[in-house]
C-alpha cells in the first residue's frame, strides 16, 4: 500500500504555532504610571504590604502590568 503525504498534512519541524502565545519579554524597567499609583491606594485596603510591596517591584521590574502583578503576589505572599 502507498501513501502519498500531501504538503498541508505534514508538520515542519521547529515552526512556530499559529496561535502560540506571545512572550511577555517586551517590557522594560519602568516607573509606576499615575492610574496605577492611584489603584494602589483602593488596592492597599484590601491587601498586605507585602503584597503591594510584591506587586510595585513585579511592576517596576517590567515583568507584567498590574493584574499579572497581583495575580503573582497572591501565589507568592497571599492576601
């Protein structure tokens, strides 16, 4: 029995996925913007100083915005 392989059925090796993500490696050090200094502010009721704490170098270290920030301080220090 022969098989024939058609082009479009057969994976290349090393290509990139279509819908991989992207990497988040585009940000920078960067200073707190003004909105963020003001959500801190309703932020810091709710939450320790070490979470804020946590979440202001996240940011500060170019390492995400600030949801991404307050999802690692929770796996990190908690509440």
């Amino acid at each position: 029995m022969l098989i024939i392989y058609m082009p479009y059925h057969t994976k290349k090796k090393n290509s990139p996925k279509k819908n991989a993500p992207k990497s988040k490696s585009n940000n920078k050090k960067r200073a707190l913007k003004k909105e963020e200094i003001e959500l801190f502010k309703t932020h810091s009721k709710h939450h320790s100083k070490k979470h804020i704490d946590y979440m202001k170098k996240f940011i500060m270290d170019g390492k995400g915005c600030f949801s991404e920030a307050h999802k690692a301080a929770n796996k990190a220090v908690g509440k």
